[in-house]
C-alpha cells in the first residue's frame, strides 16, 4: 500500500510540473514582455530540468544506501 501510494505521488508530481513557474520576478520581468513567449517556456524547462536532477540523485544514493544497510 505504502509503494502504490508513493509511487502516485511521484507521478503526480513528475506530471504536474509543467503547471510550476520557477523563474525569480526580474526574470519573469524581462521574459513576460516578449510577444512568443517561447524563451520564457524555454527558461522555464530549463529551470525545472536543473532543480529536478540534484532531487534524483539524492533519491538514487538514498535508495542504494537504504539496500545496502537492509542487508
């Protein structure tokens, strides 16, 4: 129960981040008064991309580390 519960949350989460904005406000300043809008989508995933890697690999080494002492 706790697997399938944690693994909703993980897809929740995983699928829902295209609805979060990570920019700061001079960013969004700046980004906001182009016609497009392109660059700022692109900043935007850009964003999500680098501050979800450091959250997958201490979740990696977690998991190893969480094997490694169960055995």
């Amino acid at each position: 129960m706790k697997l399938k519960f944690s693994l909703l949350i993980f897809f929740f989460l995983i699928f829902s981040a295209d609805v979060v904005y990570g920019q700061c406000s001079m960013c969004r300043a700046v980004l906001q008064s182009e016609e497009g809008q392109a660059t700022a989508k692109g900043i935007n995933n850009g964003i999500l991309y680098l501050m979800a890697i450091p959250y997958l690999l201490v979740g990696i080494v977690g998991w190893k580390v969480f094997q490694i002492l169960k055995k």
